[in-house]
C-alpha cells in the first residue's frame, strides 16, 4: 500500500487483521494504559501534528461499563410507576371548578364585613371569626335564619363589636324575633353611635310593631348621620334605608335604595332575601 506524497509512513494507520477463531486478547490493559498511550496505540498525529485521531480496530471490545446498564433500567421503570400513579391520583381526585349554576355552588356572603377595626391580631382568632361568620351567612342565604344564630351567637363571643351585633341582628329580624332583634341593634348603636344602618333597622321594625313615633325618631338619627358609611355589598343595609325613606315619603330615594339591594342580592344569590326585596318595590307608589 503506498502513501499519499507528504505524508509520512507512520501516519498510516495498520490495516485490521483478520478475526481469528479464538478470542482476541486486548491490545491493552485498560488500567495501565494512559489515555495518551490508547491514542499512540492506534492512533496518528494529524497533518497538521496537534490533534490526536484514535483508530481502534473493529476486533478490540470496549471495556464494559459495570453497573450502569442496570441501574438506568431500574430508574427509568420506577420513574415511570412514579409518573403512572401521580397521573392517576390525579384524574381520580379532579373536580370542576364550581360555577354560579352548579348546584353545590355556595356564593360567599356577606351581610356586612366583620370585624371593623380587627379586635385581635391572633391569627386562630381571626380565622375563626371569619369561618363562623361565612357558615352562618351561608345558611341565611338558604333561608335557614334560625340555624344561622347559633352561628352569629357564637361569632359575637369571638368579637362582641357593633357590626356583629347589627348582623346577629338582622337574622334575628329574619327569623321572626323582633325584640330580640331590637336588643342587638340598641347594642350596636351603643357601641357605635355612628352605625346609621343599625338605625334604620330598629326603625323598621319599631314601624311594623306600630312604635311609629319611635321608628321615625330612629329613621331621622340614621339621616342625620348621612353621608354615613354605607357597606356597597350590604343588601340589608340599603333595603332598610330604602323602607325607611319609603316610610318618610321619599319614593325615588326609597326606590333606589331598593334596586339596589335587589341587585346585591343577585349578585350574592340570595334569592330568598331577593323575594322580600321585590316585594317591597311592588308595594312602592
């Protein structure tokens, strides 16, 4: 076999040799053997006498990678179990999201929002104040006043404020005790004197009582507050202005007022509450 012109002899690499019957004995010892002196065993220097070329002859075996093999198998397969059976706990436990129409779809209620100032900042209390009260709201939206007080009984022995009072209040009114109703909006009030829809509540039901003089005298202490804060997701707040303007012969404040309950409590899904709403504005002039 000749060489191309310029290059040297040594720069060939050998022709392979016929496999004999027997098994080929290693042409090194992998231990001993540096990289380098693989590389001179049947290798060349390149033309240009920097970078080495490795020839390695088609009868030389590669030393075996011991215990790789094996233990990329067994990762592989128990990477797959683990993947399989997260994918299956997780289509078995999937649920769709709860919408306005679904019938275990429960909006979050508000009557009011309790407590205004927090009176603790003991992170177990607050988060028991707001779960009692969102219980007990829930079941007044479903009509279920009476279950509700055991709710907004125990909310007022976490946070005894004016706000959880004017709430216990109202689903006192709802559920059919006016006096008892009347001795949780007077502690309101005297909690806090600014509490302008707690006024306008006692006045209401003073009114049904036939306690006229003292429903008015309610209804003008609730005025003469005005502008006074008026909770923009409390649809009782503004159905018991809207009765008391109603009441004082003021029929397109009354009107507002009332569509404007209406609307929350659509917006809430409180239909039972909506019902009484409609038919105070079908009762207007």
């Amino acid at each position: 076999m000749t060489t191309q012109p310029g290059i040297p002899d040594h720069a060939v690499p050998p022709q392979e040799q016929p496999v004999s019957a027997q098994e080929p004995k290693p042409l090194w010892d992998p231990e001993l053997l540096s990289s380098f002196e693989k590389a001179q065993s049947f290798g060349y220097w390149s033309a240009a006498g920097s970078l080495p070329e490795v020839y390695v002859p088609s009868y030389v075996e590669a030393p075996p990678q011991r215990g790789r093999g094996k233990i990329g198998k067994v990762a592989l397969m128990v990477g797959t179990i683990v993947a399989a059976a997260l994918a299956v706990v997780a289509w078995r436990t999937w649920r769709p999201l709860p919408t306005a129409t679904s019938p275990v779809f429960v909006q979050v209620p508000t009557l009011t929002i309790p407590p205004r100032p927090p009176v603790t900042e003991n992170p177990t209390l607050v988060a028991q104040i707001w779960e009692t009260y969102h219980k007990g709201a829930a079941l007044s939206y479903r009509g279920n006043n009476r279950e509700a007080l055991n709710y907004f009984t125990r909310l007022i022995q976490l946070s005894p404020d004016s706000i959880n009072y004017y709430n216990r209040g109202i689903i006192h009114y709802l559920a059919g005790y006016p006096q008892a109703a009347i001795a949780d909006l007077n502690q309101s009030v005297m909690l806090d004197p600014m509490m302008a829809v707690s006024y306008y509540l006692r006045g209401n039901i003073r009114y049904e009582l036939g306690d006229r003089q003292g429903a008015f005298q309610d209804f003008q202490q609730g005025l003469s507050l005005e502008p006074s804060y008026m909770d923009p997701s409390d649809e009782h707040g503004f159905y018991a202005r809207g009765l008391a303007k109603s009441r004082l012969g003021d029929v397109v404040g009354a009107r507002q007022d009332l569509q404007t309950a209406a609307e929350i409590s659509r917006r809430h899904n409180n239909t039972t509450f909506l019902r009484q709403v409609n038919t105070a504005l079908s009762e207007l002039p």
